[in-house]
C-alpha cells in the first residue's frame, strides 16, 4: 500500500470507470491504497449534482491543495524531513525538538498535527505513521496544581541552558504499552548526551521518586541539575532534590523543546523496545539499547561518542 501520494487523474479515471462493477475494496487493492482514500475522495470531490466526474475531482482536489499549501508552512524538503522521522516512529514533539536541536527550520509540534490532520481530510495517509493515529492533539491548558512549589526553567542556571558542564540532566519517562503500570525512567546528560535508565513498577508519585533516586545512586553519576516535564509523577520533586542535594526544574507545558535532548533520545531507545513491548521483561533488550545509544558516535558531538564526553569532562 502506497504511503502518502495524492490520487492522480488517471486514477480518479479508472476509480468512476470500475466503481461500476467492482467494490471500492477491490478498487483500492488494485491501485494500491486504503478503502477509506477512495471513500474519502467520493465524499470531497463530487460535484454539487452529486455525481462524481473524475476530470472535475481533479481539479477541485488541486485547487484544494494550492490554497492549503498557502496557509501552512510545511512543504517541500521540510515535508519529506518530516515524513522520514514520522516513519522512524518519532513524535511530532520528538522532530520539532530534534530540528531545533540541529538549528533546521522548524515548525511548532501542534503545526505538525494540524499538518498531519489537513493532509488526512484531503485523502492523504501521512497520518498513519504516527504512532498514536486515534489520538488527535488538540491545543489544551495544562494545569499543574498536582506540582507545588515548582521552579520553572527560566531559573536554571546559564551553565545548563549553554551546555557548558557535565551533570545537568533532562529527565523522562517511557510507557510501551497500554494497561502496563510499568515504566522506563531515562534520563540524558545535556552536554555529553549519555543516557542512563531504569524500569519503575509505576508512576504513582511516592514510588517513582525513589526510583529516580536510585537511578541516580546507582550509576554514581555527576547531578546538578534535573528539568523535567509536567507529568504527575513529578509531584515529589522536592524530595528528590532533597535527597540527591540538586536543584529540581520544569519545562513549560507544550514545549518539549525545553527538553529536546531527553525526547530525542526517547526516540533512538524505542528502537530496542518498540511500542508494544512489555517493559519489565524488556531488562536486556533495555541495557544493549543504553549500550548501543552511549557508544555511537554522534554528529552533534562533532562524531564522538556521548560516553566518550561524559567521562572526558568528568
């Protein structure tokens, strides 16, 4: 099955000519595509008679995608890009803060959505190779009353904003599989890029935060600094910084920018544990991805490795 082309006029033409005695299912197999695209074209491109003109649902479709091209701004090279990550099951938050990372032209992770959601309603398929397709993003507030007493990130110190040292760490969290309480807990060193991670039997607050606490003492790395998303199973946070002596920061809601480095890496992991995976028996699959990931080398890095500069600055 095609991925994500548009429907050509001279397959609008076979589409009227054997609708006349073949299903749509037969049809979509033959061209290649869903049932749902050939559904979905009927529906948008017939004329106002309701009848359905090949050489007029071309046109209509055309027109239709000229004038969505002037309202959004993915296009040309940064659609294919954006196809390529989508492919590689990265989020639409995981690209936009992959493409800052790298310093490419970028567009918020909402705009990816609506992009996605646009294409779909115009009989396009990109939409499938989001991982979630049932779930649309719609914007929404967060209210973050279940986090008391949080320090934001504009207070992190410079030093962890320009990723001058070691031991500023983003932290996160990964769920394969839904009903699954467990959770991996991974955490990234901003300067060095080296992952560390951890399975937790849960995100209830009191238990996560001594899991992330025993991360951290486990692998006896250099903390300074932890920023985190919003997500409930940070309401102890307090503790945490407590207890590891560290200073404890948020990123705003709906920018996972603020954390790039931590949903990127995310993305490169989910190649060991692919979504689905039940996580508590993931335990080797999970250490040869940490392995493999701190061992390659990385472009940013200038093709070093991250545990390479990690131990190098420590």
């Amino acid at each position: 099955m095609r991925s994500y082309h548009h429907l050509t006029i001279e397959e609008r033409y076979y589409i009227i000519r054997e609708m006349q005695v073949h299903s749509l299912r037969f049809i979509a197999k033959r061209l290649k595509i869903s049932p749902s695209t050939i559904s979905r074209e009927l529906k948008r491109n017939k004329d106002p008679d309701g009848i359905y003109r090949h050489d007029h649902a071309d046109g209509r479709a055309k027109k239709r995608r000229a004038n969505c091209r002037k309202n959004h701004l993915i296009h040309g090279e940064m659609e294919q890009e954006i196809i390529a990550c989508l492919k590689k099951d990265w989020s639409p938050e995981q690209i936009t803060g992959r493409f800052r990372l790298e310093q490419k032209t970028i567009v918020s992770h909402q705009t990816i959505y609506n992009w996605l959601w646009r294409d779909k309603r115009n009989g396009g398929e990109n939409y499938k190779f989001l991982r979630r397709k049932h779930r649309y993003q719609h914007n929404r507030k967060t209210a973050a009353n279940h986090l008391p007493d949080r320090r934001m990130i504009d207070e992190r110190p410079a030093e962890a904003n320009s990723r001058e040292r070691i031991g500023d760490w983003e932290i996160d969290t990964i769920i394969s599989q839904k009903g699954d309480t467990t959770v991996l807990i991974t955490m990234v060193d901003r300067k060095s890029r080296y992952l560390i991670a951890r399975l937790a039997p849960t995100k209830k607050a009191d238990v996560f935060q001594q899991e992330v606490c025993r991360l951290i003492r486990s692998e006896g790395k250099k903390v300074l600094t932890v920023t985190s998303d919003n997500g409930t199973e940070f309401a102890q946070h307090k503790k945490i910084a407590q207890k590891l002596k560290i200073d404890f920061f948020f990123a705003r809601a709906h920018h996972p920018w603020e954390r790039g480095t931590n949903e990127n890496t995310n993305g490169l992991l989910r190649q060991y544990i692919p979504t689905g995976t039940k996580l508590k028996f993931a335990k080797k699959a999970i250490k040869e991805g940490v392995r493999r990931i701190n061992s390659r080398p990385r472009k940013v890095l200038g093709f070093l490795t991250a545990e390479e500069v990690f131990f190098q600055n420590i």
